[in-house]
C-alpha cells in the first residue's frame, strides 16, 4: 500500500510533538490514524442540557458550564471532597466528588465541564456526577469571567482519554487537524456511489467527520455504522478468501449416495428426526455430494441431536467408499462417541474403532492397520488421530465435535491431504447467528434450532444462600432415590481475595457432614490428567454419588444418572457457561433438577432471572451477548480473532448479512482481488485491516 499521511507518527500533527506523543501512546493513538479513529466513548447533546437555574431535587440532570471556583472540602471524619461550582447563563449549581480530591488536577477555574448525575440538597442543590468530561480548557481558550457556558445546539464528544491527555486535548488536537486527515481519507474510498447508496451508509470522510464533529446524534450514528460496515466487511473479506482456499480451491470429494447404509439407520432408529435435523441434513448433503469441498459447522443447543447428524453424514461418506474420523477433545468423550457409533453402526456391519492416548499397543497396531489398508471405515479418538504415524487409505470426512476445544492448527491436519477431505465442526455452545459469522465466516452454518419431542426440560430454580439447606434436601432425596449430583464450585481451594467457597473445601465438609452417607468425589483441573479421568470414569460407572467440581465439567460425557446440578455463588459464572453446566442433567428419563445458589446483585442478578426463565440455548446466549458485549466472546477465542470497535453485533446484524454477501460475491469474482477494481480494497485489506484482522482458517 503506498504511503498514506495517516500512516505517519502522532507527534508531526499539529500541536503533539514528541512529549504529548508519548502520552497519546497510552491511549494506543500512535499514528495520525489512530487519532483519526479513535472512537468516541458517547454524545452528550446540549439540546437535551438542562439550564441550571431550572433544576430541581431529585432531577436526573446533564449540564454544562464554565467553572468559576473550584477546590478541596474536609469533613470532620477526614474525608476530602473535591467540589467545583460551575455556571451557565442561567445560574451555578455545585458538583461534588467525595473522596476524590485528585480531581483537583484535573478541573480547574475557567475550564467548561459537563456533567450527569442526579440533583440533591446538601447545603444547597448539588450533583455528584456520575459521569463528567472537561469539554474545554479554560487555560487553552483564555476563559475570563465574563464568559457564559457552552454554546446550545452543540454534540459534545466525549472520548476515552487519560489525566495525561484529557478530553479537552482530544478535541483540541482534532478540530485543529481533523480537515487536513479527512482530505487524506478520501484516497481510500473503496465503495462506490451506487454501492454506498445500495448499502444504505455513508462515504468515508463524511462518516469519520460525523464521528468527530456531527452536526446531530443521527449523524453520528449514521458515521458509526458506515465504519461498522468497513469493519464487518473486511473481516466478512478474509473469512470468504479462507473458505474459498479450504473449498473451491482444492480438489474437493463428490460423494455418491446410494441409501445401502442410510436406509437401514433410519429404519433402525425408533423415532422420527426433527424438522430441523432433517433440514441440516439436506445442507450437509447438497455440500458432500457437489464438486466442491465442504467446510461447515453445526450449531446445536444441548440434546438437540448433534451426533446423529454426524452419523448421517459419516454413513454419506462410507457409502460413496471413503472412511469417516470423528474427533473428540478428551479420551472419555472419544470413548463415550465410540459405544454410541458402535451401537447405531454395529447392526449395519459397520465397525467402530478407536484411538486415544489409553489405546494399548496391540490395539493400535490393528487400528492403524486398518485405517491404512482401508478396512477401517470408521474411526473416533482423540488428537492421537492426527498424529504422523496415522495414515487413512481414503480419508473422507473429518467431524470435530467440541470445536473450540482444538487450535485451529490441530484441526487443519485431518484436512491436509489431496484430496481434502470434507469437514464438519460440532458446538454444543450455541453462538448468536451474528456472532458465529463474525467469528466464523470461514464456515457454512448449520443450526439446529429445535429439540426432539418428549424432551424434559430441567427444573429451574435460584436460591439465596439462606436456603442452602433446601437445596440439600432436595440432592439428598435424589441420592436415595439411587440417583447422581453434581456440586459445582468457582474456585479450586481457598482464596484470600475472594470470599467464596471452594470445591477442595467444600469436598472435605461434605463427605464429612452433610453427605456422610454417600461416596463423595472431587474434580478439578488442577488434578493430573490421568486423576481427573479415573474420577470422571468412577462417576460414570456410578462408582461415585455425588461430583464436587469446578466448571471443568461444563463439557464433559454424558452421565444419564445425574439428576441434580447444584451450582454455588452462581453469579461468579457466566450466563452461557450456567446454561452448558444445566446441560450435564436431563439427559435420561428422569425428571432433573438445577439449582443456583448465589446472593447476587443487579447485574448478575437480570443473568440468574434469564437463566431462569428459559432453557433456549440460543435465546441464553442472545442475551448473554446483549450483557457481555461481544468484546468478551471475541477475547475468549483463540488467538487472532479481532474485537470490534464499532460495530455492535446486536444492533448491525443487517450489516453483519449483507457484509457477508458482499464480501463472498467478491471473492467468488476475483478470489486474490487481483482486478483494478478491487485494488483498493486489497491494499485496506493487508495494510489498514491487516494487522487488526488477523485470516483465520480451519482448512
């Protein structure tokens, strides 16, 4: 990409220089772009400011004004108070930070300030802001006396910013170079008129000027999304180029169908697939029977039927003579996979085996033998299946159950082989629709949406601790019952920090005292590999009663005894990770029970009000990224997936679609954006994008 102004240093605008670029690094402003870019943190509109002389007790107030006196309070308990009278031209009003007499430094006589918070009397009307912003300096502007508060019909900016570069910098040092950046911004207008208009956003400059300076707070939304756009697209860009390298641009399997295995397993099932299992199917099927490779994921909530679509799918696979690998994250799910295949595939003369690291000598060599001579139609294990020594004779599909349990590297080595196998990646965590494009793109989704019929829904209940002794009636009543629980912890042993009971601690108390009578066992990650799956294989073969243990259970087998998860201080868990913790009971005929034990406040407590009322995986998770934000999904992924600044899943999912279309239809015309019409997009792409947004691949 040629050399943009944007591209050079912070410190050569005008008024930064070397010191004032020091501090600008600490915002993460290290170019011209960077400042050019950096996203405002809200809009205050002085049309909604309250004159101060009509406030009132009680009022929830926003207001600007020039202070006239400000400085620090004592009180007689030794607490300071930083106050700071400020005016408009209607009157003053006072504003209170107690116990912050730092803001000293940072307000100052003559500065104009803006601040929310709610009106009280104390000595007269007063706010304590909850929010403020130093709007301008009074020792930049030369403020006198005389001078009235901030004009009206004006967006303020609020910014994130620093006691080393306050807000009034930030403004300042964009009104004085904000044109001359916006002139070098037009260079890099990559959407045409007719697109922009079809996309319904504006030009570049525009949308970057009403970021900065908008002239109403729709003209800064409609900036925001425009910047939205260019976020999602390039993003939306490189996931359509890895899915076109993993598909179109390798030699691909075309399966042939002739129903010799698929048949018999849909007579042999004993009960009807669901609408939306045999719509997935359908799209599973038009991919392995075309020319092209396929690369897809399938999204299912707990108990809604995953397994038995890979199955499907695998049996697509043998009949058109190729051998089908499923692969699990740990021994005991690999082990777990295996006895269902075997069950559904035995009766059809179709062996199962299996790989894993407990796999003896004797039974490896006659597994390998098999999938090398190609004998071996059907293989499940675990990452042992990708090690040199495994070699397929005819490799057709890969199913990664688990997904997000492997580095994208492990999952890439099933498929490196000419020709590439197809593959199709199982989450048992369900992702919002916009949120698994953002993250992957690379992918054709897959959703299945419903649950089988006759499914029993958990019994739902939060408790505070005060009835903890409710929720041990009610596992004590289903260990006598002959049945299993789950006790679930957040933290392995004792912290001096936290105040919260420990799984370690707990296990101690409870195999001595409230479940004396019953065999007791712990699980951790802390424990040796090999201890935690001598416990988890104890609690399966119902060897164990009751299961202390932290979230390392949160995926894990299926154990169709267990009829009770209690969780405790539910609030330290997420809202998703509750629900997958909920998923571990229901899974036999017995109605099941979940029990969260937390003394929460407000924020956790709406997160326990949704976990609550429904057993939705994908509603759960909706709200989950309404809370969360979806900068905490993206931090939680593997390295390399980017956090959007502008863009708000939640609100841009019509941004989120037709950027993906747009980006796929690119790629499907000119896969390397090689074309003069698609230069520019190829220089944003590997220079302004490409080092925020990183390709990823599982092809």
């Amino acid at each position: 990409m040629s050399f943009s102004r944007l591209d050079s240093p912070v410190q050569y605008l005008k008024g930064v220089g070397p010191r004032r670029a020091e501090n600008l690094a600490g915002l993460g402003i290290r170019k011209a772009r960077d400042l050019l870019y950096h996203v405002p943190r809200r809009y205050e509109d002085a049309s909604t400011v309250q004159p101060v002389a009509g406030l009132e007790v009680g009022d929830a107030a926003v207001v600007v004004g020039r202070v006239r006196s400000s400085g620090v309070i004592p009180t007689r308990k030794g607490l300071r108070i930083f106050q700071a009278v400020i005016e408009d031209e209607t009157g003053h009003i006072t504003c209170a930070w107690p116990g912050q007499p730092w803001l000293d430094r940072r307000i100052r006589k003559g500065d104009l300030l803006l601040a929310a918070g709610t009106v009280r009397f104390f000595h007269g009307r007063q706010i304590q802001p909850r929010e403020f912003a130093v709007l301008e300096s009074g020792r930049a502007r030369g403020a006198s006396e005389g001078e009235e508060g901030g004009a009206r019909g004006t967006i303020f900016v609020v910014y994130p910013a620093s006691e080393a570069v306050p807000q009034w910098v930030l403004r300042q040092l964009l009104e004085r170079n904000l044109s001359t950046l916006l002139g070098q911004v037009e260079e890099e207008e990559y959407l045409s008129p007719g697109e922009r208009r079809e996309i319904g956003v504006p030009g570049l400059a525009e949308a970057l000027s009403s970021l900065h300076a908008p002239r109403s707070l729709d003209a800064a939304e409609r900036g925001r999304r425009r910047l939205a756009w260019d976020e999602l697209y390039f993003l939306q860009l490189m996931h359509a180029h890895a899915r076109h390298r993993s598909t179109t641009a390798v030699n691909g399997i075309r399966f042939g169908r002739t129903n010799r295995l698929i048949r018999p397993l849909h007579e042999s099932l004993g009960f009807r697939l669901t609408d939306a299992q045999a719509r997935v199917l359908r799209e599973i099927y038009a991919d392995m029977t075309a020319d092209r490779r396929m690369n897809r994921m399938l999204q299912g909530d707990v108990g809604a039927g995953k397994t038995i679509v890979a199955v499907f799918a695998m049996m697509l696979a043998v009949e058109g003579g190729h051998q089908a690998a499923l692969m699990a994250p740990t021994e005991l799910l690999a082990e777990q996979h295996a006895r269902s295949l075997e069950r559904l595939l035995g009766p059809l003369g179709v062996e199962t085996l299996l790989l894993t690291g407990r796999t003896d000598a004797r039974e490896r060599a006659r597994v390998l033998a098999a999938l090398a001579d190609g004998s071996g139609l059907v293989v499940t294990g675990t990452h042992a299946l990708i090690q040199e020594t495994v070699e397929f004779a005819r490799l057709g599909l890969v199913v990664v159950d688990e997904q997000h349990r492997f580095g994208v590297r492990q999952r890439m080595v099933l498929g490196q082989r000419d020709p590439t196998p197809d593959t199709l990646i199982m989450s048992a965590t369900p992702i919002p629709r916009s949120l698994a494009l953002a993250l992957y793109g690379d992918l054709d989704l897959s959703v299945l949406d419903e649950l089988p019929p006759g499914r029993k829904p958990v019994a739902t209940r939060w408790l505070r601790p005060s009835r903890r002794a409710e929720a041990y009636r009610l596992v004590r009543d289903e260990l006598a019952r002959g049945r299993q629980v789950y006790v679930i912890y957040p933290l392995v042993g004792e912290s001096d920090k936290l105040q919260l009971r420990s799984a370690t601690e707990e296990w101690e108390r409870l195999r001595a005292e409230e479940f004396a009578d019953f065999r007791v066992g712990l699980l951790h990650g802390q424990l040796p590999g090999e201890e935690r799956d001598a416990v988890m294989r104890a609690f399966l073969a119902g060897d164990l009663d009751v299961l202390v243990a932290t979230s390392v259970v949160e995926v894990g087998i299926d154990v169709s005894n267990a009829t009770v998860m209690l969780i405790e201080h539910a609030e330290r868990f997420g809202l998703s990770q509750l629900h997958q913790l909920r998923g571990r009971v229901g899974r036999g005929a017995d109605r099941s029970h979940c029990v969260a034990i937390a003394d929460a406040e407000e924020a956790a407590a709406e997160r326990l009000r949704v976990f609550r009322s429904t057993h939705d995986g994908f509603a759960i998770a909706r709200a989950d990224l309404a809370m969360r934000g979806e900068g905490d999904f993206f931090g939680s992924q593997q390295h390399g997936q980017p956090v959007l600044r502008f863009a708000d899943l939640t609100l841009d999912q019509d941004l989120m679609r037709a950027a993906r279309a747009h980006a796929r239809a690119a790629i499907d015309r000119d896969p390397d954006l090689l074309t003069p019409g698609n230069a520019m997009r190829r220089q944003l792409l590997t220079g302004r994008f490409g080092d925020r947004l990183q390709l990823r691949s599982v092809g």
